[in-house]
C-alpha cells in the first residue's frame, strides 16, 4: 500500500518500511500484469498457431528474397562487371549497403551491454529484439564483401589468414579491410552468445510448457538443462555482466574500424580523424531508428502494449535526438576542417557534395539525419506512435544516403578531373540489396514466432517495482 508523501512528512510513524516507488516515474510494464502473465503473454506467440499478419509479412519477405537470390545468382555467374561500378567509382552500393548494415547492427549490443553496465531496467523488454536485429542484420553485411570477391567459393583464402594452397599468399595485415574482418567477425561471434545466453532461461519455461514430445525435445536442448536453481542464476548473472563488459568496447571499436577503411586512404573527403567518433554515433543513431521500426511493428502485431509501453518508445527516442545531434555536429565539423585545411581539393569534394551532380543525394541526407531528428524534441512527437515510426523510417533512408554521399561523391570526382566519372546502379545493385532485406526479415519474422520476442525473465525481475496493479 503506498502512502501519500505529505502524510509522511506530517506523520514520521507512517513511513512505509519497505521500497518507496517515485509516483512521478511511469511504470514499465502497464495493464497490472502479474508474473504468470507475462509468462503467458510471451509463450502465446510461441504456441499459438501463425497470425495472419506473421503470414503476410513472411510471403512479402520469402517473396523479396527470391527476387534477390536471382540477382546474386547472376552477380556470381557473370562477375561483379553486371553491377553499375567503373574504373573511377570501384565502390558504390555494395560498400554503402555493408557500412549501413554493419550500423543498423550495433544499437542492440549498445542495448544488451551498455545499458545493462548502467543499470537501466527499461532496456528490458527490446533488448531480445535488438540484439537478433544484430545479429540477423551483421550476416547481411557480410554478404557484401563475400559477393564482391566475385569468386565467393574462394573467400576464406582471400579474406581470413589460413594458409593458402596457392603458394606463400597471405593477407595484408596493414589493410583496414583485414581489420574489419576481425572486427566483425569479433563482434558477431559475442553478439550470438550474449543473445543465445539470455535465451536459455526463456528456453525453460517454453520447455516446461510445452504440450508435445517435439516441442519438448527441441526447446529442452536449447535449454541446456537449465534448472532454475539459486546457483544456476547466479552463474547467469555473473556470465552476462563479463559478456557485457567484452561487448561494450565492441561497440566503439567496430565501427571504428568500419571508418579505417575510409580514413586511411588520401582520398579528399576520407582522409579525416573525425570519422572514427562520427561513424560511431551515426551507427548508433540508425541502428536504434531501426530498433524503433521493428519494434512498433512487433508491438502491435503480437499485442505488446503492455510491455513495450509509449516510455520505452521516448526513451529511444531520446537516444535518437542525441546521436542525431552529434551526428549533424559531425557534418559541419567537416566543412569546417575542409576549409581551415586550405587543401583545395579537400574544399572542392565538400563543395561538390553540395552543388555537384549528386547535390539531391546529400540534401536528403541532410534532411533526414539533422533536420528530421530535432522534431522529437517535442513531446508530442516523441510519444506519438505514428510519427515515431515514420521518422524511424525515414533516419534510416538518411543513413542509406550519408554512406552514398561519402563513397560515391567522393569517388567520382578525386584529384585527376581525367578520371571523372558518374555511378549509376543497375537492377543488380539494386537487387542484391533487396536480397539483404529479404534475408533479414525472413530471419526476424522466424525469431519473432519461435523464440520468445521479449526476455520473460528480465521482465518478470521489474514486476514488482513497476506494475500499475502493484503501485495502486
């Protein structure tokens, strides 16, 4: 029973002996869900039968991915020349559609880890959302560089330090390019046991539940055996606080690395220190529009207003006003060191970002990134449903553009004006990528129906201190 706050500064003697919950913080989970709720809300999705939206949304995506494969069946049957790339501009869509897909992986490591160093229980009901977006989106990014080896059968001598039946042929250890499949490789690797370990708990209880011999036998063995015991949940804890103390440098260091393959060249408008920080928070900053994308979806369509409440959905957006903002802090921090350089060239690339042939490319960019973001700075927007998801949306298409308007401008016109040359994608550039969003979601859409979509047992930890049936 809670106790109005004048009557205890009146009356000392009717101080409550136990927790006092601040009546000014909005509960986490709302609708006075009680612990065998929760469990009931998240395993219903599990043992139902498909919906019919699930049904439609995996037609829609088996459908792209079809459409996709067939590109990437032509791209490895007739070389990467069916792609719209030249002699000038040797990067384009495929090293655009890798960074962005690398970025749009990192907000669920950031939720997993980082929020859990700092405690903060709202993270709780996206994180196991976020962190399948990373992995399912890092698999994705990696079919880019794979496809664009050309000979992909060929990609572990090419791209991994093993020895290579070809003779003394060895990797650059000095290239960017090698670093990155370090990097990544790194980060996906403890993004999948960080992800699988929150599972294992959730995996139980469906196992518990589960009414037939198969359903029995597959969630029992990705169970582990787990038994609930203290010592059990001790272990649990103590594996994901080091999981999270691991990750967390990751999320500063891939893509970091991602930014070496620019910074490191002398190309004008790469050659900058600025992009390890700017890459960082740019990929935070589309990754959790993305979060918000695919978790508005979810909400409605597996009934999970109570779960994923309008805070959850402002405190991302919070995340998105502050990345945002350093992010078009970055944009004019490079204009600025263009100038103060004195580099002609370097001013040049910059000012041809903005007046040059893809001058309508790097408008929208700045419109989606820097203008777009400020409108959440009101609340009404921030805890608006629709206008969230169309911004999220639209942060996203902004991302897509800023890696376009880096590569591609800065590539087509460089130091020799002999060279110059305009990039123009074919339906294979266009279909490859579609392959990657067919994958994707075809990916999410199966975790969403056979895995838990929220971590039943981080939730059900918040219940007490945040349930509106507990606070009145």
């Amino acid at each position: 029973m809670s106790i109005p706050i004048d009557d205890i500064l009146v009356n000392k003697d009717h101080a409550p002996s136990g927790p006092v919950v601040s009546s000014l913080r909005e509960p986490l989970v709302t609708g006075g869900k009680t612990v065998h709720d929760v469990t009931e809300d998240i395993c219903r999705q599990v043992e139902g039968k498909p919906t019919t939206t699930w049904m439609l949304g995996m037609a829609i995506s088996l459908a792209t991915l079809a459409v996709g494969a067939y590109c990437v069946f032509i791209l490895v049957w007739e070389g990467i020349g069916v792609w719209g790339l030249n002699k000038t501009v040797g990067w384009a869509w495929d090293i655009t559609n890798f960074v962005w897909w690398v970025g749009i992986g990192h907000a669920g490591t950031l939720i997993s880890a980082i929020l859990l160093l700092f405690r903060q229980k709202w993270r709780m009901s996206i994180n196991r959302a976020a962190e399948a977006m990373t992995i399912f989106a890092v698999i994705c990014a990696a079919c880019f560089p794979g496809l664009h080896m050309g000979r992909l059968w060929l990609g572990f001598y090419w791209a991994l330090p093993l020895p290579n039946t070809f003779g003394s042929l060895w990797v650059n250890f000095n290239s960017p390019l090698l670093w990155d499949v370090f990097a990544i490789s790194t980060y996906f690797t403890v993004s999948l046991v960080f992800w699988y370990i929150g599972l294992i708990p959730d995996f139980a209880s469906i196992r518990d539940r589960a009414k037939n011999n198969i359903s029995k036998a597959v969630y029992g063995a990705l169970s582990f055996g787990w038994d609930g015991a203290a010592k059990t949940w001790m272990r649990y804890e103590s594996v994901a606080l080091i999981l999270a103390g691991l990750a967390t440098p990751l999320v500063l260091s891939v893509h970091t690395i991602v930014s070496f393959d620019f910074a490191t060249s002398v190309i004008p408008g790469w050659h900058t220190t600025i992009f390890p920080p700017y890459f960082v928070a740019g990929a935070i900053f589309s990754g959790f529009a993305m979060v918000l994308t695919l978790m508005l979806i979810t909400r409605k369509t597996f009934k999970l207003e109570d779960y994923i409440t309008i805070n959850h959905i402002e405190m991302m957006n919070i995340i998105i006003i502050v990345t945002g903002s350093i992010v078009g802090i970055a944009y004019i921090t490079e204009f600025f060191i263009a100038w103060y350089s004195g580099v002609d060239a370097e001013q040049y690339a910059f000012l041809n970002r903005m007046t040059g042939p893809y001058w309508w490319a790097y408008w929208t960019m700045m419109t989606c990134n820097v203008i777009s973001p400020q409108l959440f700075w009101f609340k009404k927007i921030r805890t608006n449903i629709a206008a969230t998801f169309i911004l999220s949306i639209i942060v996203n298409i902004g991302m897509w553009f800023e890696r376009f308007v880096i590569i591609v401008t800065s590539l087509h016109r460089d130091y020799l004006p002999s060279s110059w040359a305009m990039f123009y994608p074919t339906i294979y550039d266009v279909g490859v990528y579609l392959f990657t969003f067919g994958l994707f979601f075809t990916a999410f859409l199966l975790f969403a129906k056979f895995f838990p979509v929220i971590n039943m047992a981080e939730v059900k930890s918040i219940i007490k201190s945040s349930s509106l049936k507990q606070k009145k």
